[in-house]
C-alpha cells in the first residue's frame, strides 16, 4: 500500500512515457521546444512494465494513466499496454493524449487492452487552435476523437483549457459539441506548469467563470459528492443528464485532500504532486540490481513525503521548475 501521513492511499499511477510533444501549447512550452531528454536518460519499456507491475502486485495500485509529454511518440505504446494488460492484478487503464496520430492507434490501442482515452481540445475553431497550440492540426484531432469513440475507448473523455481572448467565450459551444458526439466534457483551470513561468493567478479563466458561462445555456444540476469520490472533477448532469460535464478547479477549489495519485516520470523519478519540488530516483535503483522488494520499500518512503496540498492559490508557492511535458499531466 502506498500510504501518506495524512492517511491518502495512492491507488492511480500516472505514467509519463516520454518528455516530447508534437504540439507547442503557450501554456504548456515556449515555441521552439524544451531541451528533450536523452535517450539514455529514459525508461525502457522493459523498465516501465516493471515498475508498473511492482505497483499493482505489491503497492495496491489499481489504474494506470499513460501521459507525456505526448504518449502516442512513444514508439512501443502498443507494446506496454499489452504488457500491462496482461498483469495479475489487472489494473484499469487510460491515455492522456492531444489526439494527433490517434486515428491510426486507436484500434490498436483497445485491441491491446487499453480502456479508455482523455484527448485535449481546447476550441472548435482552426484558427485559434493553431494560435493555441502553434500547430495546424485541428482536424487531425477531430480525426483522433472520432476513431477513439468508434474503437470502443468509452467514454471519450475531452479536456478543455480556457484562455482570455482567445478561447474563453467557447464554452457553451464546446458543451454543445460534447453532447451531440457523446463525449464527457471536462474544462481544467490553467495551472502553473508553463516552462516559461508565464502564469498569473489573477489572468485565468476560474471554475466560477466556466460555470456561470454554460449556465447562460444549460441547466446545470450538481452530480454530487458521493459519486465524485477522490476523482478531481467536479461534475454536473446536463439538462437533467444523462451528459455530464466536468471541472478541474485545481486553483480555485482544489481537491488535495483527496487526491489518490502518485506519479512516475519518463526519466523513472516518483513524484508524489505535479507541484512536488522533489523527486525521488527508481531508475537508479533499477539499474542498480535492486529487488522488487527493494524498489517498493523506496516507493513507500517517498509517498510519506507527500505534502498536505498544493497550495496554488497562496501567494508563497513555488511554481516547478520541470515543465508539464517532462512531469505528465
């Protein structure tokens, strides 16, 4: 079990397969890219099968998240979910992805075992994707979320980030869209994780806001807090349901108390928070002959560590100084 000294159980494994990404989100990265990671520097896939199969058998993990930078770049995806797939315990899995390359995986992906996709879009105008993301491939993503409904990779979840000027009037048309395709819509608050330091708490577009926005056209009943358990969105029936829609509040209401995650990243580091300014090295273990056991002692050392929150709304947090590409959303 991996326990913290507040009494969270982390029972969801965030896996980052690799720091790279096809897109340049201004909230994410600056135009011309990070400094990747050196190959060498990287899990294997052997590795990351490993590690996973020491957190479901040993540790109690019971999901899986693949996340990136962008995990369909990762040229042996297909490969670990097979692989995963096939441990005792099974754990449930899912994909973090931005969508690109997505219509020709997706099939693949649910053959190998692969439960369900989060695919982000944040607008269902071309022109402010490609100022969003710096890249022309709107329908590329459009492409990958049909595929990935029509795979079985259900429910197709979307995640949406609202920026001033650009996107912010979009909501209700983004739900609207939802709807009519049978997506879960779920809008996240920015948070600080820009290689740039760019964020401003006063500048973002708040859960206050995207609620108060769809209201001006949806009825919006609250799901509640039994059915939402440790997950990080709150949720509200459309319309009387059955569509749902989603918001992260990681900023403005954050969930912390919560939160059932501990994260791995593509250079084998455990970090207990997106937010953590420490980390701690399996991959030196692997390399170094230890044990199963060994590797699971480490593990539970680290996740004591794990702070009370995040604290993104106090004016003394310190922003990561390792970019989301490089942590895994």
């Amino acid at each position: 079990m991996l326990i913290d000294t507040y009494g969270r159980v982390a029972t969801d494994l965030r896996v980052s397969l690799t720091d790279r990404c096809n897109l340049r989100c201004t909230y994410c990265m600056p135009e011309e890219g990070l400094q990747w990671l050196a190959k060498p520097d990287l899990l294997t896939d052997d590795e990351i099968v490993r590690l996973i199969d020491i957190a479901v058998r040993t540790l109690g993990i019971t999901e899986v998240r693949f996340t990136g930078g962008e995990p369909l770049l990762r040229p042996g995806l297909v490969g670990i979910v097979e692989r995963v797939a096939a441990l005792a315990p099974r754990p449930q899995m899912s994909l973090t992805t931005n969508g690109i390359g997505l219509k020709r995986t997706a099939a693949a992906l649910k053959a190998a075992g692969l439960d369900r996709v989060n695919v982000s879009l944040d607008t269902l105008r071309p022109d402010v994707f490609k100022a969003l993301t710096r890249r022309d491939r709107h329908q590329d993503v459009l492409d990958g979320l049909y595929a990935a409904r029509d795979a079985g990779l259900n429910p197709v979840k979307v995640n949406s980030v609202l920026m001033p000027g650009l996107n912010d009037d979009e909501a209700p048309d983004l739900l609207a869209w939802a709807v009519e395709h049978d997506y879960e819509l779920r809008f996240i608050e920015q948070m600080p994780l820009d290689a740039q330091h760019g964020w401003k708490r006063d500048g973002m577009i708040t859960a206050g806001d995207i609620l108060a926005s769809l209201r001006s056209r949806f009825e919006l009943t609250p799901e509640g807090e039994e059915k939402r358990g440790s997950a990080p969105a709150e949720r509200w029936l459309v319309d009387g349901g059955p569509h749902v829609v989603g918001v992260i509040a990681s900023v403005t209401r954050p969930f912390c108390a919560a939160c059932d995650r501990t994260r791995l990243t593509a250079d084998g580091q455990i970090r207990t928070c997106l937010f953590a300014t420490e980390e701690t090295d399996l991959r030196a273990a692997l390399r170094s002959g230890a044990s199963d056991e060994e590797i699971a002692r480490v593990w539970r050392v680290a996740m004591r560590g794990k702070k009370a929150g995040a604290g993104l709304d106090d004016p003394s947090f310190v922003q990561p100084d390792r970019p989301m590409s490089a942590i895994g959303g």
